[in-house]
C-alpha cells in the first residue's frame, strides 16, 4: 500500500482565482491520477501524471485549465486554474505503487474539497 | 459505451444484517475491479481488489465476487455495524484502456 497525503484538505476561492493542489506519496510510484468528485457524483480521471513527461488528459480537461507538475516520484501538484464555481469539487490524487499500469490497484489521497464563491 | 452501475443508489438496514451491494459493468474484457469505501467528505478507502483471474476476494466480513460473463460484482458485508454506514463505490478496469471508471455509488446506512 501507500500513504498519500494532500494539502489543502479544503478551500473556498473566489471565482476567477487559482489553486494549486498537492499530492505526496511516502513511497516512490511511476504513476500517478487525479481525479474530481462533483458534488454528489462518482469520481472521473482528470489526468495521468507519469514522472519525467507530460501529463496525459482525459476528454473534457485541458491542461491550461487543469496543469499538472510531477518533478519527482513521490509528488505531484494540480492547479485548477481560472476557478468558476462550476469547478467546486473534491479533487484527489491517487498511486498504483504496484507496478506500471494503471490497472493494479490504487490507493488514494484523502482529497482537497474546493468550494469556489 | 463503458459503464458501471451500481445498485441499490441507497440503503438502510438494522444493525446485524448481512447485505449485499451490486456492481454492473458493460464488457466482460476488464483487467480487474476494486471495490472501495469512501466517509463523507474523504477520500477512497480500498476494500478488495479482484483480478481478473480471480471469482471471489475475502478480508474480514467483506467478501467480493467477480462474475465476468455477467458483468457483474457483489459486495457481501456480513453482520453489519453502525461504523460501515459510508458509501460504497466500485471501480472497474477495461481492457485496451488502462483506466479506472467508477460507478455511482450506493450509500449505506446501518442503524444501531
């Protein structure tokens, strides 16, 4: 398994600012995801965050609206940029430690909640 | 189009019922299913893993099923207490994609 932890554990923005969320692993993973969780919905993949190049997107994130730094094994950042309160959600990160894929199991952070004004 | 399902979306039983949670997927090509828990306001916490291979997964009074043909998964919670009231979400892995779909969910509530 693997311990994530994620700063801030909550905000609440002002529409058209940014936030800047970070994931950090105790252990050293290839990959690593975020995710958003609407209020009262299921999670949906934002991006996959591999160590040394760019992050992957799913269909309907944009990397300027969404940008993702990974410089190292055990860290990663999200900033939702150009906040609308549309983006209140909680955000998480999550590491499959166990091998390459993204299908061995993955462990998560216990997320950011963003309430944006 | 790839799915999860789950059903019931909510439930609410006395304490010490044994229940059971189902998880629907569209295609029967997946590389695994993990099933998790997640509190009000908090992240995932991971329950069971079932690898493809595998029909059944067992950790404490929690027992998973994969039946692939079906496209489906159950949940079996056995002698349910107050403390497994959170909600319950499995998440599926197709083949050819590599990426984890959640299903929507079924909130339980176990009442003392």
């Amino acid at each position: 398994s693997a311990v994530i932890s994620q700063k801030p554990s909550r905000d609440i923005c002002q529409r058209g600012t940014s936030l800047t969320i970070q994931c950090q692993v105790d252990s050293q993973v290839t990959m690593m995801f975020w995710y958003r969780q609407q209020p009262g919905q299921s999670l949906t993949l934002i991006a996959t965050a591999n160590q040394g190049s760019e992050a992957t997107y799913e269909s309907g994130f944009v990397i300027d609206k969404f940008p993702i730094s990974r410089p190292n094994l055990t860290f990663s950042t999200l900033t939702v940029s150009n906040m609308s309160p549309e983006d209140s959600s909680i955000y998480l990160c999550s590491v499959a430690p166990s091998g390459r894929a993204s299908y061995n199991e993955q462990f998560f952070g216990p997320g950011t909640r963003l309430t944006v004004l | 189009k790839q799915e999860v399902t789950q059903i019931p979306a909510a439930l609410s039983v006395p304490e010490g019922e044994n229940l059971v949670l189902n998880c629907s997927f569209t295609d029967s090509a997946i590389y695994n299913l993990q099933w998790f828990r997640q509190d009000p306001g908090k992240g995932l916490t991971s329950l069971l893993l079932i690898q493809s291979s595998q029909r059944e997964q067992t950790s404490g009074r929690l027992n998973a099923s994969l039946d692939k043909s079906s496209g489906r998964s159950t949940l079996y919670i056995a002698a349910s207490q107050p403390g497994d009231s959170a909600t319950y979400l499995c998440a599926v892995v197709y083949s050819g994609t590599y990426k984890y779909i959640f299903g929507t969910g079924t909130r339980l509530k176990v009442l003392a």
